[in-house]
C-alpha cells in the first residue's frame, strides 16, 4: 500500500506530530438504572399538569418535539424567564439523577436550592444532566426548567429523575406487565403503538417506551407515537410499566416494526460538513468560519480508543470538558451541529481494539450520549479495520446496534476507493452492510490519493458512479436511490500524493453532487482552507492560492 494512500489521519505522522498518548482510560458514569419519578415527564399528556408555569408562560406544543407528539414551551420575556417547575417526593441522604432534553437559547435544568445545569443549543435538542443528594430529613424535591431574559422560547422533552420515590420505601410492589404491544400505524419516520394497561397495588404512573435498552419517551396513559425515526428502516420496542415509588414492570413483549420508505425511497438527509480538528493545524474559530462562509454542521475528527475500549479525541483528550467540546458548543451556539467521526488512518482505534460489536457499540453510546447526536461517521481505514473482514463486519454490527437503539439517529461509513469505484475491500464492506442488515445512511468514499492522475473532477465523478453502480447491484436501488445514500469527502488543495484540488474543480464537484442529489459532501479540512501557494502539503493551509474559508463557502452551498 501506498505509504500516504488515503490519509487524512496521516498528517499526524507526516507532519511530526504523531504521538497520540494512550493516556488513561476516560470513563462516563452510567446512566442511573432506577425509574424516573416524575409525572408527565415528556408532556404527551397534552397538558401542563403537575408542572406549573411561572407567568403563565408555558404551553404544550407539537412541535419541535425530542421523543413522543408532545414538549414544553417556555415563552421567557424580557421580565421572567418562564420557570416551569414540579415537586416530588423524595427520600432522605439518597443520590438522584435529572436529565432532560432542551432546545433554546440558555436553558436551564435543576433542583432548586441544589445543583443546576444549562446549555446554549438554539437550534436542535441536547440533553442536560445533573446530579444531587438529598439532605438528612428532605422528603421533596423541587424541578425545573427555565430560559433567560428576553432569549426567546425554549423548549424541553423527556425529563427524567431517576431515584427511589418518596414514602420511605414501603411500596416495594411492581406493576403487572404491560401486555399486547402492537403498532397502530407507521409513517417513514414514525410508529404508533398501544398496549394493554397494567395493575398495580397502589396505581400506575407512567408507561416507558423503549427500543433495546433505551429509552425513548414516557406516557401516561397505553398509546405513544415514537417520531424522529429513519425511513426503511427497522426498530423494536418494548414497555414497561411504572408506579410512583418508582417499581417498575418487566418488559412486555417486544415488537419490531419497519418504517416506511422515504420520499423517493431515499433517506432523506442531507450533510455539508467538512472536517474540522483539534488535533492539530492551527484550529479556526468554528463560529468565525461560519460567520465567514455560512457552514452548519462539521466533521469533527477524530475519536479514538483511550484504552479498554473507551472513547477520547485523538485517544487522549477526554470526551468531554476539553477543546473539542469547546468548539462544539460554539457550532451548537451558532445554530450548527456536528458528526464526530471514529478512526481515520491511524492511531489506536475503537473498532479494531473493542474486543466485539456490543462493546464497541457501547463506545458509540458513551459518545452519543455525551453530545446527543444526530449522526456519526465511521472512517473505516488501513489494516486494522478497512482490510479486515472481522473488523469491518464488528463495525458494521455496532452500527446497526446503535441505530437501533437511538432512533433517528443517522450512519456514516467513509472509504477510500479508486477511480473506478469501491475497490476489493470497499466492495466487501458494502457486501457485508446488506447481508447484516446494518441499515448504513450514507456510503462516502474519498476520492484522493489515488496513486497518479490529476483529473480530479473526472476522477471523483468516475468514482462517484462506481459507488452507485455498486450499490445498485447490492441493495436493488434504482439510480436516484443509490445517490441518496452516497457522500463525497474530498481534499482541498494538494492531496498527499499532490493532486491538486482548486477552488474551481471544487464548485464542479458540488454542483456535480447537487445535480445528482447525493446525501453528503465533506472535505479534509477546514484547518487547511487558507492560502499558502507553494506551501506544500501542510496541516494548516492548503498549498495553493485561494482566499481563506473558499472551499469551506464553496461546501456550504451543497443541498443536495
């Protein structure tokens, strides 16, 4: 193999700064397994009740919405900021967890006189999590959830407190099991279903609706529609049910249901999002670049295995409170978004080193979890995993796990290729995606470094065609289907191997991708998008003339 072929990781080694410490494991702590004991915590009753609204400035709406039909609005104004609030009983010197998903300018989660927690995130939910212990005689905790002043609306969904309810733990009865779980209707990104209700010695306060072992949303009563999901694609789910001392059921019988096609059969996303790393070159603002050129979402490189299967940026700066989560809250704060991507060309990586497919797909959790996200890419390269067929098929399997278990959640494979197309090894990674059902997003190949030939824009189109040719002929996808799951991940300026990719050849294959409808358009990377003719191939400018943010401005006017 070529020694840079394909190597937007191997700037590291070729630039000097190789050395990516193992540094010690980087855990998270785990999701609390006790019930949550709020009432109406995701709204779907259709009504405020018990939470109470400061100002009359809370509403139940529609949309936007986390998980079920139903979310808060908190309307703050210039004077109050809409502090929605709930009290439960608790029990004494006893450890709970809050969390909730929120969307809006500084929301605010938090217990009051206790711990608190806020976020910025304008534009899309992220979820908020704190944790308090109750003082020696405290029988009641107070929730809530505000905006600032005059910020706007914010919303909330799926509020949890998970702990032991309040009355000392006399009721230690569950309820009965849910029973006849079926679906009631499906669209192609959402499903409907009713169960038979449970007893209780007491009485039951909410139903949870899962999908393996997250999650998703809880009701009050035995119908739910779980929305946000993928087209074509197929998801099980279980109930359990729920008292107020926070007992809960086995789950009922579990039913899988498979969404409708999308319009056009396609997926139905979209993605400009070119890399942007931490690692190294002279990190950009991401929030100056955006201002610059427009971009919403970026390619965040690159996660890695810290040890033990744990995942970190670059296996050594810790998953969260660092740069990399800096810079992301600036995306989120600006109204962008980002797709982490786990491996690239070197260092010590998840899918090589997790010892098999549900431990790697409970490294992908620890990172969804961390930032809940929308989509996530996995850059399948070298030995290690793009030529070994057990590694790509551990890969494939995690990703199916966690599409499953998240739903709504989008799937990125990247590849490299040849002129023509996927080669023996991207072949067999498309082959092995169909025959495990992996349900993948988007196929994106990088059509660089290829070993000779300076046709860039012919080469990538050429290679473009090969992929849908490929995918056609595996999944039975007519030609407008096979584009709508393929991506492009190009290179700006002079590619290792100095192919030389100008602004002009760039604009020809976007507006090639925008013709043909593809789903994703990404290039490595933003560091490199400044001027530096004759500089070479370095880490922080791309080698030619061109003015600074050209190709990241030319890539956000991708639409697909």
């Amino acid at each position: 193999m070529t020694m840079l072929r394909r190597s937007r990781h191997r700037f590291l080694a070729l630039l000097g700064t190789a050395a990516l410490a193992l540094a010690g494991a980087v855990a998270l702590p785990g999701t609390a397994e006790a019930a949550n004991i709020l009432s109406n915590p995701g709204f779907e009753t259709g009504s405020l009740s018990p939470w109470s609204c400061s100002g009359n400035l809370g509403s139940i709406v529609s949309s936007p919405t986390h998980g079920g039909s139903k979310a808060l609005a908190g309307a703050a104004s210039s004077s109050d900021t809409a502090q929605c609030t709930q009290t439960v009983s608790v029990q004494p010197n006893t450890t709970y967890s809050l969390s909730g998903w929120v969307r809006g300018s500084y929301v605010y989660l938090g217990v009051d006189g206790g711990a608190s927690t806020w976020t910025t995130s304008p534009s899309a939910y992220s979820q908020l999590t704190v944790s308090f212990t109750t003082g020696a005689s405290q029988t009641s905790a107070k929730i809530y959830l505000h905006g600032w002043y005059a910020q706007g609306t914010y919303y909330a969904d799926d509020v949890s407190l998970d702990g032991p309810g309040g009355g000392g733990g006399s009721d230690t009865q569950a309820p009965t099991t849910p029973t006849g779980l079926k679906s009631t209707g499906k669209t192609s990104s959402s499903v409907s279903l009713s169960w038979s209700a449970s007893s209780d010695n007491v009485g039951v306060t909410a139903y949870d609706i899962y999908s393996g072992s997250n999650k998703l949303l809880s009701a009050s009563g035995t119908s739910a529609t779980v929305s946000g999901l993928s087209a074509s694609t197929t998801y099980s789910f279980t109930v359990k049910a729920r008292d107020a001392a926070g007992n809960t059921s086995a789950a009922s019988n579990s039913v899988s249901v498979t969404t409708d096609a999308g319009g056009g059969g396609g997926t139905g996303f979209r993605q400009a999002a070119p890399y942007l790393y931490e690692g190294w070159g002279d990190p950009p603002n991401p929030t100056t670049v955006m201002n610059a050129t427009g971009i919403k979402w970026f390619t965040m490189a690159f996660v890695l295995d810290s040890g033990g299967c744990n995942p970190a940026w670059d296996g050594s700066r810790a998953l969260t409170g660092g740069v990399d989560q800096t810079a992301i809250n600036q995306i989120r704060s600006a109204g962008g978004d980002i797709v982490p991507s786990f491996g690239g060309w070197s260092g010590s990586k998840l899918g090589a080193n997790c010892s098999s497919a549900s431990a790697l797909a409970g490294a992908l959790q620890k990172v969804i979890d961390a930032y809940g996200l929308k989509a996530i890419d996995m850059d399948i390269e070298n030995t290690d995993e793009f030529e070994n067929e057990a590694v790509q098929a551990k890969i494939l399997t995690a990703l199916k796990t966690v599409k499953a278990n998240n739903p709504g959640l989008r799937t990125i494979v990247t590849f490299g290729t040849s002129t023509t197309g996927p080669t023996y090894y991207g072949n067999r990674l498309i082959e092995q995606a169909q025959s495990l059902n992996a349900n993948i997003d988007v196929f994106t190949i990088m059509p660089f470094d290829f070993g000779g030939g300076s046709d860039m824009y012919g080469n990538t189109v050429n290679a473009t065609e090969g992929l849908k040719t490929k995918l056609k002929s595996t999944f039975g996808w007519d030609d407008a289907t096979a584009y709508s799951h393929i991506g492009i991940s190009g290179m700006n300026g002079l590619s290792d191997q100095q192919e030389n990719t100008t602004p002009a050849i760039w604009t020809s294959i976007r507006d090639w991708a925008n013709s043909h409808h593809i789903a994703r358009l990404a290039y490595w990377s933003v560091n490199r998008d400044r001027s530096c003719p004759g500089g070479g191939v370095v880490s922080n400018c791309s080698g030619i003339s061109q003015s600074t943010w050209q190709f990241t401005s030319i890539t956000a006017g991708f639409t697909g």
